[in-house]
C-alpha cells in the first residue's frame, strides 16, 4: 500500500499556494497521485488544477507524471511551470529519479511549459489503444 506524506498538503513559492484537494492511492491501472488547487497569493483565486503521480506503469510513459491545467482566463502567467516545479519535490521526495511530461503536439503552451521545465524529448508519438488519459 503507498503511503503518502501530510508534508505536501500546503505548497508555497513567492506567487502561488497549492492546496491538497485529492489523495489517491492507486489501483489496477492509476498509480497514486497527489490533487492540487492552484491559488494566486495576491487575492486567494483558483487559477488551475495540478497533479503528480508517484510511480511508474504503462500509462504514465503517455500520460505522464505531472498534469496541469491553468482555467482560460489565467494563462500566460507562467502558472503551471511554477507549480510544475513545486511538484518535483513531492516525486523527489517519493524517490524517483526521473518523470515523463506529455503534452498533446498541438498544445504549443504545455510544449514551452515542458521546455522550459528542462525537459528532454524522447519521442512524438501516438497513445495506443488500452492507454487512458
């Protein structure tokens, strides 16, 4: 059984909060992942959704480690490569020693977020059947 940290509930840097909003400890298939609101410091507004997932399986080499979603009207503020690199802690911390970012070819703001992440790219490909997103 995974065991998550309380460690990780509450992450700061000098702009954003991310707020614990899910625990989950895997299945089958879903490895585990931790479930975060994204919070704008300045006046305490939601700006996004982000995840890490601790492990490895067939489907995080598609779906990959960290997901992200910035809401419409908060994108281009840089706020998922910020808390992007908060997340790195928490896989850290779990013992990994590297992570997958995936990205959709036509999301040209993931593909920056991912670069300037540092990330390498291993290869452009299509997800097979049996992959869930």
């Amino acid at each position: 059984m995974f065991e998550f940290t309380d460690k990780f509930d509450t992450l700061e840097n000098d702009e954003l909060i991310l707020k614990i909003i899910q625990k989950y400890s895997g299945d089958d298939e879903m490895i585990p992942f931790y479930y975060y609101d994204i919070i704008r410091k300045t006046d305490s507004v939601t700006v996004g959704k982000i995840s890490v997932r601790i492990g490895n399986n067939f489907h995080s080499y598609y779906n990959g480690h960290i997901g992200y979603e910035v809401f419409k009207e908060y994108r281009g503020n840089g706020y998922a490569y910020k808390a992007s690199l908060m997340m790195l802690d928490i896989a850290r911390f779990h013992g990994m020693g590297f992570i997958y970012l995936t990205c959709d070819e036509s999301n040209v703001a993931s593909y920056k977020t991912i670069e300037k992440l540092g990330a390498e790219l291993v290869e452009i490909c299509d997800a097979p059947r049996g992959y869930f997103g």
